[in-house]
C-alpha cells in the first residue's frame, strides 16, 4: 500500500535570499539585494539570507580569496542592516541538506530547462564543453536554497527571475510527480528603482563585479573620493535631465543614474526628477556624489570595523548555520521520505 502523504496546503511567508562572495559586493548587489533584504526584515516572520560559497565554486575561486569575500559578505550585511538576531545569516556549504535536497532537484529538472538559462549561457560563453557540470547544475542548486526553508519571498534583483521561474517549475514538476503538495510556489519579488543597476561606462551592461574594469561599479569598500571620482567620470549624454519619466526613454545611463539616486533616497524617479529636471548632468552629479557618500561611506566603514575582528564574524556565521538546520532537517527528511529512500 502506498504511504499517505501529508501535504501542508498553507506556507507560512518566509523570505531566503543569497549572494554568491566570489567578488566584493557592489552597488548592484547592495541596491538591487541587500538594501531590500534589510526593508524585508521587519516585515516578515523569518528572513534567512545566505553567503552562496559553493554556487561561487562553479567558476574557480582561489580557496584564501574565497573565505576572505565570505567573511567580508557577512560583514557587508551586517554593516548594511541585517541583525543577526532578526535574521538567520550563514554559508550555505555549512548546511549540507542545500547540495542534498539540490541532487534530488538534479533528477527532477530537466536538461532542456537548464540550457534554456541565459545566466548559463552567458557565463560558459563558446567554450560549454569546458565550462563546469556544476555551473550547468547551478540554478537546481539555487532551486533547493529556496525551497529546504520552503521559502515563500525571493527578493532578487531582475538578473536572477529566470532562475526563480525555474525554482516554481522545479516544485511544481515534484509536487506533480510525487502527488503531494510539499514545496511553494515560491514568488520572486523584483521591485523598486534599482532592479537592474547598470555600468557606469556603458548603460546598456549590468554593474558586475567581473566586469574588468573598476571604473564601471561603485564597490561597498569604496572610499568617498573613489566613490565621488567614478560618478564624476560615469558616462552621460550631452542633454540635460528630464522632468518627466518619458524624457529617459533611450537614454540608458541617464536613467540608471536616475535610478540610483531614487534608490539611494528610498524615493520614486517621478519625484526626483520633480526635484532635479531641468539640470545639466554636471550640476546633478554632484548631488549624487553627495547622496551616494553619505549612505555607502558608513557602510563601508562598519564592513572594515567588522573585519577586524572575523572571530566575531564566524561566531555569528556558525549560530545561523545552526539555525538554518534547524529548518533545513525535517524538510529534507520528508522530502527523502517522498521520494523513497529506505531509513529517511
Ligand atoms: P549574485 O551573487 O550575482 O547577486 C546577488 C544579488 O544582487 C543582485 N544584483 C543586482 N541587482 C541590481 N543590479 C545589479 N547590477 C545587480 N547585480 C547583482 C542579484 O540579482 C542578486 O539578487 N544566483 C544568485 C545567488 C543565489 C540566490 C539563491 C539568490 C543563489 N541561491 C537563492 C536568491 C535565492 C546570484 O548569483 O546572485
């Protein structure tokens, strides 16, 4: 006889998110991830958020470099909001039930939908017979990150909505085949201003942390001068800004300046351009400039307060990892318990 199932028709609303450290963060990340993860905080029941270190591994990381951009991740959330006794903060390759629940999620997608993903594409470029199983595998990966805290909230910046339509799919396909109604529907949530943060050298690129060249990203361990040097130096057109938001239309890298700022300022671009049409980019910049110091300069400052003292760090990276068990265990149990494997 087959086993009843039990299936939890309700999820209780519960926010994951992650950021890979395989690289310093930048205003991307901090605007288009972190920022909203700090918003997200007070207003759900549970936040989790995750230092992604074994999605890093698909491409090669030097082991020190590594542990050193974990670490300073950690740093970078904390400096930026995130209360360690709000919110679960940990690395993700110290909850093994992520790489478990994901070899499940490796049998259930499907090739198709995986070379469908433009993030593969891009990244493994011409040479995929080269590029790493892992970085094929990634977004089931991802898929089970959300989906062992049953996550309900994904907020991502727009970059990574392919990879969460995956995720519905993958849980769909296992809720189908197993007839159980186990995972979420997980929902991304894409919003605000600075969803897609682009170069500051061309704003037809997203800000990148690989992008060769420092001059297209503010990083969050920029000092003021660098900060203010790089705005002044961002690529614009000759016109000056626009009162309304139909004036950005096929202008890229005003509208992403644009973007920032309304970011920065936890306000709308309808009413920073109310506030700024009407000047010339060289009178707009340093408005910026200003802004932008203002709210990144305490934050890179606490990132290097923290660093100093990285046992703190780790204590408080080995606390969430045990919380984050605490979640992760009976989900996967259950889900082995699904799938059929004696002694789950
Ligand atoms: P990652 O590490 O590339 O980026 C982390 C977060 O920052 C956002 N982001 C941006 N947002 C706006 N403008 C930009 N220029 C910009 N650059 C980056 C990303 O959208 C992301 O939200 N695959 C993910 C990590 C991940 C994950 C997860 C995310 C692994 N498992 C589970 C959510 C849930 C990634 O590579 O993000």
């Amino acid at each position: 006889m087959t086993e009843v199932v039990q299936t939890p028709s309700a999820f209780t609303p519960r926010v994951f998110s992650g950021i890979q450290p395989s690289g310093g963060l930048t205003l991307g990340n901090y605007l288009g991830a972190i920022k909203r993860f700090v918003d997200m905080q007070g207003q759900y029941d549970q936040t989790i958020y995750c230092m992604v270190d074994l999605h890093a591994i698909t491409v090669w990381q030097d082991p020190e470099k590594l542990r050193h951009a974990t670490r300073e991740l950690c740093a970078g959330f904390i400096a930026s909001g995130i209360d360690p006794k709000q919110s679960i903060l940990f690395n993700q390759s110290r909850v093994p039930e992520h790489a478990q629940l994901a070899w499940i999620f490796n049998c259930v997608a499907r090739m198709g939908w995986m070379q469908r993903m433009t993030q593969w594409k891009d990244k493994a470029g011409k040479n995929q017979q080269n590029a790493s199983l892992g970085l094929f595998a990634y977004p089931a990966l991802m898929a089970a990150d959300i989906l062992i805290y049953h996550a309900t909230h994904v907020p991502v910046g727009e970059d990574q909505k392919q990879h969460l339509e995956l995720t519905r799919d993958i849980a769909i396909k296992f809720n189908n085949d197993f007839k159980v109604d186990f995972f979420p529907i997980t929902e991304p949530v894409i919003e605000g201003a600075a969803t897609r943060v682009m170069s500051l050298r061309d704003g037809s690129k997203k800000m990148s942390k690989s992008d060769p060249s420092d001059a297209s990203r503010i990083n969050m361990t920029d000092d003021a001068d660098k900060i203010a040097t790089k705005i002044r130096k961002a690529k614009t057109d000759p016109d000056g800004l626009p009162s309304e938001v139909d004036g950005l239309e096929g202008r890229p890298e005003a509208r992403n300046l644009v973007n920032i700022y309304a970011a920065l300022a936890d306000t709308s671009v309808e009413a920073v351009l109310a506030e700024v049409g009407g000047l010339q980019f060289s009178e707009f910049k340093p408005k910026l400039s200003e802004l932008a110091v203002a709210k990144l300069a305490p934050i890179s400052g606490e990132m290097a307060r923290l660093m100093q003292d990285t046992g703190e760090i780790d204590k408080i990276l080995d606390l969430g990892a045990e919380q984050a068990r605490e979640i992760a265990t009976p989900v996967l149990k259950r889900t082995y318990e699904i799938v059929g494997m004696v002694g789950a």
